[in-house]
C-alpha cells in the first residue's frame, strides 16, 4: 500500500516529477512529462503497477524501513533520506538534474557509519502500470522497452531479475557511494549517454542556489516561503512555461471517494496566481515565460478561451477513467485528462487579467500582444458577464450565477481600464466605466443577503463560498466595508471545520447540492489562507497570525501541502504538492510580514 501523502517527498526537473516515500519508494513518476503515462504508478494501486525502493535490506515478510531522518539539501530539490539499523546509518540522496538532454532520476547510497546490507527493487510498468516492459541487457546497461518508450537503468552494482523485477544486494561502509540512475529515451533512438551522478548533482545545488538567491522575501517566514516557491518552480513546465496545478492526478479529495481528478494541466487560474506570487518576490523570468505560454495557448482565439491547457498549451483534454488501478486507499476512478476543462468559468478572465496588470506594474517588459489579448477578453466579457457559469470550484451540477465569478469580470474591467488609463492602450474607456459599475450594482443588489449581512455563493442562494474572502483583497469593496466584514465573519461561522479551517462550500447540507457529486471533502487549504489574509486585512492580525501559523504546521516534515485538510481524519488529501495551497500561503506571509502581525 502507499504511504500517506504527507509521506511523500517532491523531487524534478521542471519537466516532470516523482513523490518519494519515507521508506525511499518512488511510487510515482511520469516520462518524460509531468502528463506523460506513468512507468511508476503504485501510488494508484499497488506494487504490480511499478515501484522502485532503495533502502535497508529487510525481511521479505516485514515493512520497508522508514527513514529516521530526511531533508532537503539546503534551498534545494534535493532530498536526502537516513536510515538508522542495527549494522549502521546509511543515507540516500535522490534528486532530478535540470534536463539537458535526457531525463534521469539519479539516487546515490552513501555509507554514514558501520556496514549496512542494502536492496534496490526496481519494478517498471509503463503506462500506468498496465504494460509490463521487455528488460533486457544491451551493452551491459540494462534497459526497459515498450512502444515507443525505453528506460535505461545504469549502477556498477552487480544486478539480477526476479519475478519480473530488477534487483541489486550491496553493503556500504562509511565513504562508499554508490549511484544508481534511471534515464528515458524514445525507444527508436541511440540508448542516452551514460550517467554522471555526481557531476549531476552538483550542478543540481548550484542551480537551486543561484534560483533561490533571487528571491526578494527576507521576513520571518522565509523558510516556508522558500519551499514553496521551490515547489511552484519545480510546477513550472521549463521547455514552455506552463506551471502545472500538481504532478499527480486521482489523489482523493475524500479517501475512499469519488472526488479525484487530473492536475497536471496547466490551469490559467492557478497559473496566474502562481506568477502573481513568483512576481512579488522577485521572480520576473519565470512571469515573461508564462506570458508567452500564454499567448500562444489562447493564440487569436479568446472568444474560445478554456480554463485549462496542457503545458505546451494543447487544447484536448479528454477525460478517462483508469479501470486497472484500484485507486490510492481505493478512491475509484482514477482519472487522466480531466472533463472540466471546456466548462465556462468567467472568474479566469479576472485571474488572467490581474496577473498581466501585476506583470505591468511591476516592471515586466511591455508586450504589446498581451495588451490586445486583455482588450479582447474585455470585449469577450462585454457580452458574457451576466450569464451564469461553472465557476472557480468547475462544479459538475448546473450553471449559476456565481458571486465570485461576476468580481472576477469586475478585476477584468477594472486592471483593463488602469491600462488605457496608464496609456499603454487603446480602448472605450467610459463604456467600460460604465461596464465595470453595472457588474458592481448587479453583485450588491443581487449576491448580498442584506439580513444576513453576507454575500452568497450565487445570485438568490442562501449559501456561502469561501471565494467570497477574495471580495477585499481583489479591490471589489475595502476592507471596512460592513458587508465584508460580514461575509468574513459568516463564513467563519458556517464554513469552518472544529480546528478552524476553512471549507469550500457545504458539499452535503441544504438541498442545493451544488457541485453534483456525492461524498464530501476537507477543509481547503487555500481558502483557509485567504481567510488569515482578510483577518489580517480587517485588523484582527493576532487572529491572522495564529490561523496563518496553524496552516504552516499543516505541512509534512519537508514543508509541502497537499489541496486539503481531511479534519476527521487528521490527514492531507487531495493531489500533492498543490500549488493552489503554496500560492496563498506566501501571499498571506507577506502580508503578514508587511503588517508586522508575526510572533518572534
């Protein structure tokens, strides 16, 4: 079975990635793309659906050993994992250079002290499990052939098949290393070239330090800010500048569920906030990368615009379900492409909006195609704003007129009218004052329940909606507004988990059923940040400071978070790392930094 998923460890190259567990497993890894079929994916099922462990030789009746100790090296994507026996401590670094030709998953053994038997399993199954490889010798590398794919697997350690599995039994003493290297090529070509582990690894800890040595965030929680960023990095497609919204996909919302679904699409929300976050702390490559992506994703077709691509910006992405793998803890589907991605969800006009007018104001190189893209949303929302959508949670029951939504098409027009404003466009400017104060009356006279004194999740729904928190930080009402302060302190009554988390929407209460799903879900971390920000921005800033530090214990050992906290079972779930959980947690610690509001 696999771990949990706080059990899991990030490593990649900004092309792909792989989740390492505590007892050194690598049950996930897609080549040679984050949405390539998987030559691991016993995180969905089990071991027959490919693994490959390296750690302390064990009993073959007994659990893997966990490790004792692990870390990432530094302000890197390193990871370096120690075992503690009874012969002696061993450590494991595993890591993914930045790609320059081939991608490999480079693992090196080292002894720490006394002599420690040690085992790699290497069990490869392509396509999601479903396809057993021919394994066979070629000019004593060791390679694994199905279709169109080969892995090349390269270690001086003397190796041998078993039960359709690639075995090596070694011992390491204090200052032994021994590296073992998996490589991906297209199987009609030359094999790759052979491996060099530890250059490799040094210009791997030279490339984070240089990245991370950009960074512009010097506050009380560089720490986690740092990680994060990190993990949005290692989310970014590097060949394209897509950013991933996770590398998994079918990781449950609610174990034992439905609710599980494809992330490694590159959605234009979560990548825009992405590189609203990269931008304020420093990051203007990777914002000038995603601009492109972006505009050769929508090309000159935005009256078609889909609130997802894939990472070099295809626009297909037929949903199936898996029916081979049982799912991680028996969460049935698995799923891989994801049906969502042609609904209508007019919020993403304003997320795209607000990250091109971020890239404005702070200094992004002026693109003049960018700003005909924004005019042309614009026009886009002109006539579309009043229709009702799937909005920002893509709910698969019927369209409504969601709140969020319609703020969102308000951000669009307003950041669109400061551009013509600050003259570096063209455009009706009063039309679109006018435009911008019909969405605003339409909100407050339609989305506000004035006995309650909240904002509602849609137009005449009683509900709530934990994107209404976005009401003061996108500018739509000031902070002292008493109608948000109202809609912060509803949601905080009615949305809130026992530990004080911060739910979606209710999933299972009322006769609304909004999302058109059964089951239910756990708090949602990013909805849980944004409410420490508007603590923060109301003036309750201990209140802010004490949820925000609440969340950051959240995260696993290595500092990464999941989309949700299951407050039942006291567990992460939901597809791992999310971006949409890294995002608003650096948001918040700016803006916390900012306030002053932190302790120590």
């Amino acid at each position: 079975m696999a771990g949990r998923i706080e059990d899991y460890a990030l490593i990649g190259d900004m092309q792909t990635a792989a989740l390492v567990c505590r007892d050194g497993t690598v049950d996930w890894l897609c080549l040679p793309r984050f949405d390539s079929h998987a030559i691991f994916a016993g995180l969905l099922g089990t071991e027959e659906h490919g693994f490959w462990r390296l750690g302390p030789a064990h009993a073959a009746d007994a659990e893997p050993p966990t490790a004792a100790r692990r870390t990432y090296r530094g302000d890197s994507l390193i990871l370096e994992s120690e075992w503690d026996t009874s012969r002696g401590t061993v450590r494991v670094t595993d890591f993914m250079p930045p790609r320059d030709g081939a991608p490999q998953l480079i693992r090196i053994v080292e002894g720490v002290s006394g002599r420690v038997p040690m085992r790699s399993a290497l069990r490869m199954r392509f396509s999601y499990g479903r396809v057993v490889p021919w394994v066979h010798k070629h000019e004593g590398r060791t390679v694994a052939v199905a279709g169109p794919d080969s892995v090349w697997f390269d270690t001086d350690c003397e190796t041998y098949g078993k039960a359709l599995t690639t075995y090596s039994d070694f011992t390491v003493a204090p200052g032994d290393r021994i590296a073992f290297t998996i490589s991906w090529e297209p199987s009609h070509k030359q094999p790759p070239p052979l491996p060099e582990p530890e250059q490799s690894l040094e210009a791997t800890e030279d490339f984070w330090r240089e990245w991370v040595e950009h960074c512009t965030y010097h506050g009380p929680y560089r720490e986690a800010v740092i990680r994060s960023l990190i993990t949005l990095k290692a989310l970014t497609y590097a060949p394209t500048g897509g950013i991933v919204a996770a590398p998994t996909t079918s990781l449950p919302e609610d174990i034992g569920g439905v609710r599980n679904w494809d992330y490694r699409y590159t959605w234009l929300r979560d990548a825009a906030i992405t590189l609203s976050s990269l931008l304020r702390t420093g990051y203007r490559e990777e914002a000038r990368a995603w601009r492109e992506w972006l505009l050769r994703a929508v090309a000159g077709d935005p009256e078609n615009l889909q609130i997802m691509y894939g990472i070099a910006g295809e626009r297909e992405l037929g949903e199936a379900e898996l029916d081979w793998l049982p799912g991680y803890e028996n969460s049935a589907p698995v799923r891989v492409g994801n049906g969502a991605a042609h609904q209508l969800q007019l919020d993403v006009y304003g997320e795209v909006t607000e990250a091109l007018h971020l890239g404005h104001m702070t200094g992004l190189a002026r693109n003049d195609y960018a700003s005909i893209l924004q005019l042309k949303l614009i026009r886009y929302l002109e006539d579309h704003w009043n229709e009702p959508d799937e909005g920002i949670w893509e709910v698969r029951g019927p369209r409504r007129h969601f709140v969020h939504s319609k703020v969102m098409a308000w951000v669009a027009v307003d950041r669109t009218i400061k551009l013509i404003e600050s003259g570096d466009a063209d455009g009706p400017l009063e039309k679109w004052r006018d435009l911008r104060d019909d969405i605003h009356r339409d909100v407050c006279e339609k989305g506000y329940d004035k006995e309650r004194n909240t904002f509602t999740q849609s137009y005449g729904s009683k509900e709530l909606d934990a994107s209404l928190l976005l009401i003061p930080q996108m500018g739509f009402l000031p902070p002292d507004d008493k109608r948000v302060i109202g809609t912060i302190e509803a949601i905080q009554r009615e949305l809130s988990t026992p530990d004080g988390f911060i739910l979606r929407y209710p999933t299972s209460s009322g006769d609304e059923n909004v999302d058109g799903l059964p089951g239910d879900e756990g708090a949602f971390l990013a909805c849980s940040f944004w409410m420490a920000d508007d603590l923060a921005m109301i003036g309750r800033v201990d209140e802010a400071r004490k949820l925000f530090e609440k969340l950051l214990s959240l995260r696993n050992d290595l500092g990464l978070l999941a989309e949700e906290w299951d407050p039942r079972l006291k567990r992460q779930v939901g597809n791992f790392p999310q971006a949409f959980s890294h995002v608003p947690l650096i948001d918040t610690a700016l803006r916390l930094t900012a306030s002053g509001a932190y302790g120590g």
